[in-house]
C-alpha cells in the first residue's frame, strides 16, 4: 500500500502564493514515475484566515496555483478535515510565521504523525533572527553585530526612544537594518541611513511584531547554501544571488528578472569549504531537521564569511535556490521530496 502524505500548504503568511507553488512543485515530484507507485498525495490547503481545506477544494489550489477563500467556512477555523486523520506522513510546506515557525510543527507533534523538516525548537529557533543569532553566537559562529530591542522600547516610553537610537547609532552606525524578529521574504525591513530613517523603519517594524532587529550593514557577496539530513546532515554546493537593487527586498525576490541565481558560486575552494562547515553548524545550533537553507554574507575585500541566517523551510518552486543546490549536487527534484519523506520517518522512529 502507498504511504498518503499530508501535502500542507498556503497558510496564514504574505508568503502563502509562494507556497502554493511549492507546494505544486513537490505534487509534481511526487507524481513522478519513481515516487507514484510509494506515495499518495491528500492535498491540505490553509485559507489566509487560517481555515483548513482538504479534498476537491485543496486539490483545486493544487491544480490551478490561485489561492482561494471560502467565506462560508471561516467561523470554524479549528475544525480539522476528517482526511487529516488518514495521512502516514506531514509534508508541511508552510513559509513565515505560522508555519514555519514551530506552530504548525507543534500541532502535527500533537498528532504524533511524523512530518518532513524541523520541529518546534529548531522551527521557532530558525524563524526569530534574534534567538537565531543568539544560537549561532553560542557555536561561534561570526556574525554582524546587532541590538535586539522590543516594539514597547519603541512605543510605550517617549523617553527611552531617543536614547535608544542614540545607542543604535553608536554602535551600529549607518547604514544599518531594521528588521521584525520573526518575518522572511524581506518584509518589513528596512535599510537606514538616517536618524529620520532610522525612527520610521522601528516604528513599521513594530508595526509587524513585538521583537525587532538592528544590524549593522555590510557591503557583501550573498551566497546560500543548502543543507540536507538529520544527525548526520549533508552541505550542497554553493549558490551565490545577484541583483542590482539596494537589497534583496520583497520586490526582487519575487519580480521575474530582478535577481539572478548562479550555481555554483565563483569561489576560492576554501571559502566555499568554510560555507559548508558553517551552514552544518548553522544547522545543529538551532536544532534543524530535515533541511534548512543557511545564507551568508561573503565580505570580498577581507575574505570573511559571515552568517545572515538560517530558513527551515525555504523555497520549494521548480527555480527556487533549495531544490536547485541539490540538483547541481547530484539530488534531482523527485529523489529530494523523497528523501525528505523518508528523513522524516526516520527521525520518528529514532524519538520513539
Ligand atoms: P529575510 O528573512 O526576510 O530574508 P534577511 O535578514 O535575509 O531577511 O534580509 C533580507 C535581505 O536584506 C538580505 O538578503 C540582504 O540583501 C539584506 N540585508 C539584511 N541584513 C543585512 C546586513 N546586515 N547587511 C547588508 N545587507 C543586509
Ligand atoms: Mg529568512
Ligand atoms: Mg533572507
């Protein structure tokens, strides 16, 4: 009998679109010849209100890519499709809070049905850039500096504010980044290069949560590496990104033609050994699982590395940099959704 695997997507985030692709992307790879006869694909499908769908509805976003919403079903967003009781294996393949941020993870924890990727600490850990990098301090990993502050210091006390950009001024300098703790796909960041700049980007980035992060900017390659395992997990070549905007924000991430991926990045052979290492420790540091993309900052003119982060649940489109690393590394599409099936029931069977 074939293994059904739970396909969970869309969900409660600005990246729901993004995971409608890829999570077409991974019904593709699992419909293929090698994995048709192995595994059953139940399509679950999270509204944007947080309602889930399953069935014809959820098979529907699956087939079509457009996200729906279906106002009838919103007054009982915990009542779960009886389908979610069937399903042998999670592929939860959420981006952002909600989803990939140990919430989701806890729940399917709850279900006691194995899932792919990482749990809740490893989740929630890899989602807040503050604890992350408190994580990767711990490992010794070199980082930029940063200054975490909370939406109250921006907020509640007229006193505090002024001193606590002078502070970040100091210590940073400009420009510098203002970031929402637990967010991706660069929204609500913010590069500063003014004391102006600088108290409206705290203000938006409070607007989106209560945890915000400062980091001092640095002018630096930026290149990712992929990361695929449990206990003993594997680095993939190395992927570099190019664009020619001020940053990698929300517009060329997601705009056709803004950014470029070349793989494998143009680097010295020790560099990119360096990346490897890091992103193996990036990955123990805060507990991944499964897989994780790790991203870094390339300082050319001193030859520094530098870790910028760590995302459990990256893209999974057919040209996102996750399934491409592996590719170039010798792991097509099908033969990684199927790893990660299996990864994830072997880490079950470990915990048991
Ligand atoms: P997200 O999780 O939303 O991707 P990142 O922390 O990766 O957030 O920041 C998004 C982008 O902003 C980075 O890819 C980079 O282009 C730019 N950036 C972020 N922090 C810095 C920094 N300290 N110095 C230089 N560029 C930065
Ligand atoms: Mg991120
Ligand atoms: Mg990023």
């Amino acid at each position: 009998t074939k293994l059904r695997v739970g396909l969970l997507f869309g969900g409660r985030s600005g990246e729901h679109e993004v995971s409608i692709s890829s999570a077409r992307a991974i019904a593709n790879a699992l419909s293929a010849e090698q994995n048709s006869s192995k595994y059953e694909i139940l399509p679950f499908y999270i509204q944007k209100d947080g309602f889930w769908q399953a069935g014809e509805v959820a098979q529907q976003v699956l087939a079509s890519g457009a996200a729906i919403q279906n106002p009838a079903a919103s007054p009982n967003l915990w009542q779960f499709p009886p389908a979610a009781q069937t399903v042998d294996v999670w592929f939860p393949i959420l981006h952002g809070p909600n989803g990939e941020d140990g919430t989701i993870q806890g729940l399917l924890s709850l279900m006691q049905v194995p899932f792919v990727g990482s749990g809740v600490l490893g989740s929630a850990t890899g989602m807040d850039k503050i604890g992350m990098k408190v994580a990767f301090a711990q490992a010794g990993l070199p980082q930029v500096k940063y200054k975490a502050v909370t939406r109250a210091q921006v907020w509640s006390n007229p006193c505090v504010f002024p001193k606590l950009c002078d502070e970040i001024e100091s210590d940073l300098g400009y420009p510098c980044f203002v970031k929402p703790a637990n967010l991706g796909s660069s929204v609500g960041i913010a590069k500063v290069r003014s004391r102006q700049e600088l108290e409206a980007a705290l203000d938006n980035a409070a607007s989106y949560d209560r945890r915000i992060i400062i980091e001092a900017g640095v002018v630096a390659r930026e290149v990712e590496c992929a990361v695929l395992g449990n206990d003993q997990p594997q680095a993939s070549v190395i992927g570099e990104i190019t664009y020619k905007s001020d940053f990698y924000d929300y517009e060329t991430k997601y705009t056709a033609g803004l950014a470029d991926l070349f793989i494998p990045a143009v680097l010295p052979d020790a560099i990119a050994h360096q990346i490897q290492d890091m992103a193996l420790q990036a990955f123990a540091a805060v507990d991944a699982a499964g897989l994780a993309r790790v991203d870094f900052f390339y300082v050319e003119s001193t030859g520094e590395v530098l870790i910028n982060e760590i995302n459990t649940l990256p893209g999974f489109t057919a040209t996102s940099m996750y399934p491409q690393l592996w590719g170039y590394s010798g792991v097509p599409f099908p033969e990684l959704v199927d790893r990660l099936i299996q990864l994830a029931l072997e880490r079950d069977t470990v915990t048991e």
